[in-house]
C-alpha cells in the first residue's frame, strides 16, 4: 500500500490540467493514475532517447540540446521548451542578483533568452 502512495505524485495537478482540458472536476482516480502512468513511460522514452543521443555525439551528459532534436519537427514542442529554459534561465539570475533586472529585461524583449 505504501508503495502505490508514492507511486503516483501529481495526481491534483493532473485533475487540474484534465479540467482545464473540458473533462470533468472530478475524474476517477484509476483516469488520473492511467494518465500518469502514460506521461511517465513517455517521460522515460525521450530521456532514453535524448541519451542515446548525446552518446551519439560523444558526449557523457545529455543537453537541452538533445531534447530539442528529438522534437525538432514539433515546433510547438520546440518554443514551449525553448520559452521554459529561458524562463528557468530568468529566474535564476533573478535569484542570484536579487532583482528584477532580467525579468524587467526579457519582458521587453519576448524573444531575448532564445537561440
């Protein structure tokens, strides 16, 4: 019993995203867990994937790099990736200049943190 509590994690946040998607506020848990399990097992594939792709190249460690080579032909995919790194990248200078500076910064420019 122990084991299947920590098996599925993100079971409210998963509610949330099915609602928000038009199913309804409350699904049976078997739908959310099914869920979870499908993401996890898709998570797993493209993290074996992105790995198998920086051996490729000859590197130890996978990148941003590879992950955005397996979706290359999602551009969709690609942005919403590209736009979270830049927003990761965001809040960490943020954090680590205590300010608002490159927040302020890439608000003016929406496309400064990509490449």
């Amino acid at each position: 019993m122990e084991k299947e509590k920590s098996k599925y994690r993100y079971s409210s946040e998963i509610q949330q995203m099915m609602f928000v998607f038009g199913e309804v506020s409350e699904p049976s848990l078997e739908t959310i867990n099914l869920v979870e399990d499908i993401v996890r097992s898709q998570v797993i594939e493209i993290i074996i994937q992105a790995a198998a792709q920086a051996s490729k190249r000859g590197s130890r460690y996978m990148s941003a790099e590879d992950l955005i080579f397996l979706i290359r032909h999602d551009r969709a995919k690609v942005n919403r990736l590209r736009t979270y790194l830049s927003w990761k990248d965001v809040r960490k200078n943020a954090k680590d200049s205590g300010g608002n500076d490159a927040a302020e910064e890439i608000m003016e420019e929406p496309n400064a943190g990509l490449t």
